[in-house]
C-alpha cells in the first residue's frame, strides 16, 4: 500500500490549513495578552501588564483552581461511569438501550439555561444548599451524555463475538472487560474523556446557577466582565502553555525514549 | 451476556435523578400559568399555544434548525477528510492530533469568538459568513474527533480484503470505510446538531446583532422576562422537533445499515 | 439636640470600631460573629486592592462572587444561598425590597452617608436609603464620531438622530428591551416607566422606524470595544462604559439627549438571609469612605457617590477631566430611574424581539 507522493502532500496540506484554523484564534488571543492597551481589537504596544494584573487577582487566580478541579474531578466520574454504562448499553435490549441514549441526549440537547434551572430546582427541592459539591455532581450529569456518545458507535463495531469466546474460555466477566473489551475501545474512551474535560472546563451557565457561594470558574470570570480585562488572555496563554508542556512531555519523551531502546537493541543484535 | 447489563443500572438510577426529575420540573412550568405558585398547579396549554400562533417564534426557531444544519453539514464535509487523514497516521501521531484540536476548546468560547471579531474585521463578509466561521469553528473538532474515533484502529483486514479482490480507492471507501464510520457521523452529528440549534452567543457577537435564536429567546424568557413557563415550552417544543427529526436520522441510519 | 447627641453617638461608635480593628486583642469571630465576608459584585467592578486592604485591616477574608446580570443574581438567590453583600442596580432593589429579601442598613455604622451626594440620595427605588448604599452611577446617552457628526446635530436632534437615514450603516443599538424602549419613550416625551398601552405601541413604532432608518447592528458590551476603536459613527451606551471610550479615542463625543434619559444607580444591599450581617454593614461604610470610592471609580471609569471623590475626578487634573461622559447629568426633570415591572418586561422583550427581526 504505497502512497502517491502528491496525496501525502495534499494530505498533510489540508491537516495543516485545518490546524491553522483551530489555531488562528488562539494566537489571537494570546496576541492581546501582551497588548498594551484594552482593545480587543487593536494592537497599540508590547507590555507585560496583564500578566502582572493577573498575578494580583485573587478571584482570577482561584477560578483556575476551581475550573481544574471541578474538570478533573468530573472527567475522572464521567469517564468511568460513562464506558460502565456504554459497555452495559451496548449488551442490553435495543428498547432498553433506545430509552437510555434518548434520555442521555437531552443535556446535549437543553440550552444550557434549562439544564441549569432544572438541576437549581432539584437541589432547592431536595433542600440541598448550593456548594462546590452540587457543582461537581452538576457537570458530571452533562459530561456522561459526552462519554457515552463517543464510545458508543465503537461499541457497535466490536465483534460480539470476541467477548463471548472469551467467557466460553472460561474468562470471568471482569477479565473479558478489561483484557477483551477496553483495548478495542481505549481510543474512544479517551477521546470522551477529553471532550468531557472541554466541556466541564468551558461552561458557564450551568456553574453559574449549581455552584455554591464563593466559587467562580474561569467562564463565570468571563462572563461576569463588566469591563473587559485583558488579564484573562493572560490567563489562557498560560493554560495554552502549561498544556503544551504537558503535551509534549506525554508525546515526545516516549518517542525519544522509544528511538533511544530501538538504537539499543540494533546494536546489542 | 447478563452481568454486563447489569453495569447501566447505576447510570439509569442517575439519569432518573438527574436528567428525568429535572425534566419533569421545567414541563411541569411549561404546562401551568405563570405566576402561580408551586403549590397551586393550574394546568394549561396556553404556553405552547402562544408559541405555535405566532409566526415570529417559528421564524425564529426555522432560523436556528436551519443555523445548526448548515453547521452540521460543513463540518461533516470539512471533519470528514481530516478524520479520514488523520486516522492514517500512525498510532501516536493520532493521538497527539486527537490533542491538538481538544486543546483550543480548553479556552472560553467567548474569548475565542470576541477574537474572531477582530480578526474578522479586517475581512469584508456577509455577516452570515461570519456566523458560519464563528459556528463551524466551535463545533469542528467534535465532529473530527468523533468520525477518528470510529475510523481508528478499523478492521485493517477489511481494507486489505477490498483491494485483494480488485475494488479501487474510492470503491473500498464508499463499500468499507464509509458504512463502518457511519455510526461515529451519527455520533458527530449528535454532538454537533443538537447543542448548535440552542447556541446563540457566537450567532449573535459576529452576525452584527442581526441574529435572534431559539437559545437566545429562551434565555430571554427565564432571565430577562422572568417567564419560566414559557421559556420551559419553548425548550420542550425544540425538543421534541429535535428528538423527531434524530429519529428520522437514525432510521435512515438503519436503512443505510441494512443495504 | 437630639440630632448632635446622636452624631456624638455615632461618632463614638464609629471611632470604637475603627479602634476594634486595630486593637491587639481584636478578634473577627468575636467581633462579627464570623471572620468571613459573602460579596456579591458584578465581575471587574472593584479595584481589587479595596478589597485585600478590607482583608487585612479587619482580619477577615471576603469571598467574591462574581454575576454578569441582575436578572441572573435574581435567579441565583432564589436557591436560598446566602450573601453578605450584593450590589444589584435600582430596579432589582426595589423589586428584592417588595419581596422583602434584604434587611436594613445599619445607620449607625455607616456613618460615612454624609460624604455622598445629595443626589444620589433618597431615590425612588429607596426612599429612605433604608436598604441601600449607593455605589457606582451613570446615565444612558449617545456616543458619536465627532469628525463624522456635527456634536450640535446631536445636542439638537437627541435620541432622534437615530431616524436619519443619513447614518444608515453606521449605528449601534443597545440589544436590552428596556434601554431601547427608553429610548423611544423620550424621544416621544413619555416617562421611561409608562405603562401605557398606546404609548408602548407608538415607542414600537419608533423603533421599528429606527430599524429601517439606520439599520443599526444590535450589539452587548462588544460595542465598547469596537466604538473605541471608531467602527461606527454612533452608538447607545451608559456614561460609564462612554467615558472608557472617550478616553480611548478623542474622536468620540457622549451626549445625554434633552428629551431624558435614564439614571442607573447600582448599590449596596444586605440580603434577609446574610450571615454575617454586621461585618457587611462596616464593607459598606468602608466602600463609601473618599479613598476607596476613589480607588473604585478610578478603576472602573463609572460615577461615584461621594461628592469629593466625583469633584477631584472630574476637576482639574483629575483621571476624567474634560471626559463629557464620566459626570452624570443630575437635576435633569425628564431624567428618570427605573422602576420594577416584570409583566412590562415581558411584552417590552417580545416587542423587541420583533423590532430585531424587523418585522
């Protein structure tokens, strides 16, 4: 299966213009972080400013802490729950399987100001007082949907087959999950975990109306801009950049890590 | 296969909670008066007559079907492609384009959207355009992220099957990859479709304010109106166009499947 | 008599905090109940140095929460969590004293009252200032490109510049139901509050004349930006977000229209259900003393209350000197606050919802 040198070069072409597009505004942004004057719009000057101004806003800084923790914590549920339940799915009656997925769809579906009203009313009807817990429990409620709306469609292209040999070789239920199962699904599972993560980090309206007094996350800061301040593309450069360590460290010291064992091996062979 | 059936009955104690009882309060508002109490139901349809008698609510809710379809579609023919590219690299080059597109989501949609403003500015489109940059940028990623996520670790033996017995390029993509990313499209239209006919901020901040959407008048009627039956209806009555016109995908889904 | 013995008393009082809070064996708990404080602000309408000065002063910590509406805090307190202070504009004042949701201002603590104007004083929304203390004001107005509209055409015409056709292509609109139908209102010499059927209609109408006239865009906070920044000739904005923009860009003009406009006060309220009552009354003394409202208005670019800190910025040398925009016009007949009226709200939004359609 050798490729045409001309499509890997239109390939890689059309996945560079792709990237570029995602990626145009996040330079933007990070742009008028080191903008001198508020403008949005109009560049008038290097200056550091934001970032000082950003690093003396408690209320800034604080809604990072929440954002992560509050994302970290409902990936981690919704991740879990939401592969159990799609596995589960996946195995159970079509009529079953239809409820479930039809009634997972309505958070995707609800504006975001339904969802939120709906679960403020909940906790007020269950005399739940508003806190960083009702907050959590908010976001995993709209992170599963995510998780199970990715991992689904690989679930219907795995060979039934493969489990049920796996039991009938005497396997138990637990190792035909994880050993058969999870390592077909693993992409998927990742890619939910990742969109439950932007989801929970990006909103603001249902953490506005579950979260308790006190808590702001970084969309809530945004949002609730009376006067725009610019501290806040300081804030997200610093997240583009912190990711993009991390990013590498996961991806190209196993890689260097990887080259380093092949050379090895070639010369003790 | 019964243990593992098992597993969904914590999700659906947790949906029973948390989505259904929800649901339940916002079509109790919806099916009674405003004003009165909790206490004191005066059950009426007057809220949904209201909607479905006035043609500007239609306009505006055809508007929005119509904003989110569009957006669906150019994001199907652009995430397409990229999917298909992407799901051809090797295993950790996937996943590290897999991050690249979540990481921009990672910062605040507005942010995002007050910088294609600008950056927009310097380019003369029909405001329209602009909606769409603004709107297929948003949900692009999604939809990328969730054909890859289908096409991944496909079958290889199929592909292979298909070229041994003399089918070309696009006859193994129309015959193999296609059908077998079928499902992940269903998923991305899902992800992409349903919360784009509620979305409203990025139509509004680049089309210049020419933009009143359903999102956009529900908030209205639970904030600034302070109307919660009516804004309830409203977002009962795009669900269930939603919900019916998902049904008509899926079956045509099934058909495809079939065939 | 009875009115020097209670200054005396009052100062006494005062004079025995301020010593509370400096004292070696002061103790928050002890003191207040409590040694933290719930504020409920609107986002980057502080200078934050205010608040860490309060922090370590009075050995409390505040806890900021942020809100981007009074409709939205309006929803938020109905799930009975519990502030110590918001700071809601007039109309949601008034609506959250008829429902009986706050509790008085303790009057013998905020003694600095006295350093406020006169007018920004026993307004409609509050009569009596019982259960608020003003904190940041402004009036709604036109800004406008002087080099591309005469500042006489628009001291003439007012709100009514906005029906030539001449500026087609070249207006902003503000999108909130009750600025714009304002708007209309005035420029037909009915109040801001009317209730009036037939007036109602007739405000639609000007609209929708204003819709076809000048086309104008319908935009939220993004037009700041972009009037600072000259993409159009003129646009509806509060003197607060104006004198922003008139310091960004000498260009710009702000005219308050003489047909009356509206004032828009945002105070400080203490909620029923506050935990930590006490400690909020001595926040808002604080906030209203002269170096910390200057701080905050300094910061925010809006009016502020104290009549020695709204001289000294506006005066000479002052950070808004010769800005048309950061002084509200006061004593004006036809000015006009708003009022609570949800059902109006209700028929005022699907009205403009039409006007925006153009329909």
């Amino acid at each position: 299966m050798r490729k045409k040198k001309s499509t890997t070069f239109l390939t890689s072409g059309y996945m560079v213009l792709i990237l570029l597009f995602i990626y145009l505004p996040i330079f933007y942004v990070v742009l008028f972080s080191f903008n001198e004057s508020k403008s949005l719009t109009k560049f008038t000057g290097f200056s550091l400013r934001w970032y000082e101004s950003m690093m003396n806003d408690s209320t800034m800084l604080e809604s990072i802490w929440y954002t992560v923790l509050v994302a970290v914590i409902a990936t981690a549920v919704s991740t879990v729950v939401g592969t159990i339940t799609a596995i589960g799915l996946s195995k159970s009656r079509r009529i079953i399987r239809t409820a479930v997925l039809e009634i997972n769809n309505l958070p995707v579906m609800n504006p975001d100001i339904v969802t939120a009203i709906g679960l403020m009313l909940l906790f007020i009807s269950a005399n739940v007082q508003l806190s960083l817990t009702t907050l959590i429990l908010s976001h995993i409620m709209f992170c599963i949907p995510y998780v199970i709306l990715t991992i689904m469609p690989k679930l219907r292209q795995l060979d039934d087959n493969v489990a049920e040999a796996a039991l009938d070789l005497g396997a138990n239920p637990w190792q035909a999950l994880t050993k058969v199962i999870l390592p077909q699904i693993y992409p998927a599972v990742l890619s939910g975990a990742l969109i439950a993560f932007s989801m929970s980090f990006d909103d603001f309206v249902i953490s506005f109306f579950t979260a308790g007094v006190g808590i702001n996350n970084i969309s809530m800061y945004v949002y609730s801009m009376k006067r725009y301040n610019p501290g806040i593309n300081a804030l997200s450069t610093l997240i583009v950049v912190v990711v993009t360590l991390i990013l590498i460290t996961v991806n190209v010291i196993p890689a260097i890590r990887d080259k380093k064992t092949k050379r090895t091996e070639a010369k003790n062979a | 296969m019964k243990s593992f059936f098992r597993m969904t009955y914590p999700y659906i104690l947790w949906i029973a909670v948390f989505i259904v009882a929800p649901m339940v309060m916002i079509a109790l508002y919806a099916l009674t008066r405003s004003g009165n109490s909790m206490l004191t139901f005066q059950f009426t349809l007057e809220n949904f007559a209201k909607f479905l008698s006035d043609p500007t609510f239609m306009r505006v809710l055809w508007t929005s079907l119509r904003i989110a379809l569009l957006t669906t579609v150019f994001c199907i023919l652009i995430g397409y492609p990229a999917a298909l590219f992407i799901s051809n690299m090797s295993e950790r080059k996937q996943t590290m384009m897999v991050l690249l597109l979540t990481l921009p989501m990672w910062i605040n949609m507005l942010l995002k959207t007050y910088a294609w403003r600008g950056i927009l500015l310097n380019f003369d489109l029909e405001s329209e355009t602009k909606v769409f940059i603004g709107m297929v940028y948003d949900f692009l990623p999604y939809m990328i992220i969730q054909i890859h996520t289908s096409i991944s670790k496909m079958d290889r033996n199929l592909l292979i099957a298909s070229y041994d017995l003399g089918a070309n390029k696009w006859k193994t993509f129309l015959k193999v990859t296609l059908p077998l990313s079928v499902p992940g499209i269903i998923s991305g239209i899902t992800l992409v479709f349903l919360p784009a006919v509620s979305s409203f901020v990025i139509p509004k901040l680049l089309g210049g304010g020419d933009y009143v959407l359903i999102g956009n008048l529900i908030e209205i009627y639970f904030l600034q109106a302070g109307d919660w039956n009516f804004g309830s209806a409203i977002s009962l009555i795009m669900a269930l166009i939603i919900i019916a016109s998902m049904y008509l995908t899926r079956r045509m889904d099934r058909n495809g499947q079939e065939a | 008599m009875k009115k020097i013995l209670s200054l005396i008393l009052t100062l006494c009082l005062a004079a025995g905090l301020i010593s509370a809070a400096v004292a070696e064996d002061y103790d928050p708990v002890k003191e207040f109940g409590s040694n933290v404080l719930n504020v409920y602000n609107w986002g980057e309408y502080i200078d934050k140095d205010v608040i860490s000065r309060f922090e370590k002063e009075y050995k409390v910590k505040v806890n900021y929460s942020l809100f981007s509406s009074n409709e939205e805090m309006y929803v938020k307190l109905q799930s009975g969590a519990s502030y110590d202070v918001i700071v809601p504009s007039d109309y949601m004042i008034e609506r959250l004293i008829r429902e009986e949701k706050l509790q008085a201002i303790d009057k013998t603590v905020v003694t600095n009252l006295d350093q406020l104007l006169p007018e920004v004083m026993g307004l409609s929304y509050d009569p009596d200032n019982t259960y608020s203390v003003p904190y940041l004001w402004q009036n709604f107005g036109i800004v406008y490109d002087t080099t591309k509209i005469d500042p006489e055409t628009v001291e003439e015409k007012g709100w009514d510049i906005f029906l030539d056709p001449q500026y087609a292509g070249h207006a902003y609109m503000y999108d909130s139901q009750r600025d714009s139908f304002m708007m209309g209102f005035k420029a037909l010499g009915y109040s801001a509050n009317t209730e009036n059927e037939e007036e109602i209609q007739a405000a639609y109408n000007w609209l929708r004349e204003v819709d076809k006239a000048v086309k104008p865009a319908y935009v939220t906070d993004e037009v700041i930006d972009a009037m600072a920044n000259g993409e159009k000739w003129m646009a509806v904005v509060y003197s607060g977000d104006a004198a922003y923009i008139l310091s960004e860009n000498e260009d710009m003009g702000f005219c308050a229209p003489k047909q009356g406009t509206n004032v828009a006060y945002d105070a400080m309220v203490i909620p029923a259900n506050a935990s930590n009552p006490k400690l909020a009354n001595v926040f808002i003394n604080y906030v209203i003393d002269y170096e910390n409202a200057l701080a905050i208005s300094e910061e925010v670019g809006y009016a502020s209350p104290n009549a020695q800190v709204l001289e000294e910025l506006s005066g000479p040398d002052g950070d808004y000197e010769g800005n048309a925009a950061y002084l509200p016009r006061t004593g004006y007949e036809k000015d006009e606050v708003y009022h609570d009226n949800q059902t109006l709200m209700t028929e005022l939004a699907e009205l403009w919802i039409k006007v925006m359609l153009h329909e």
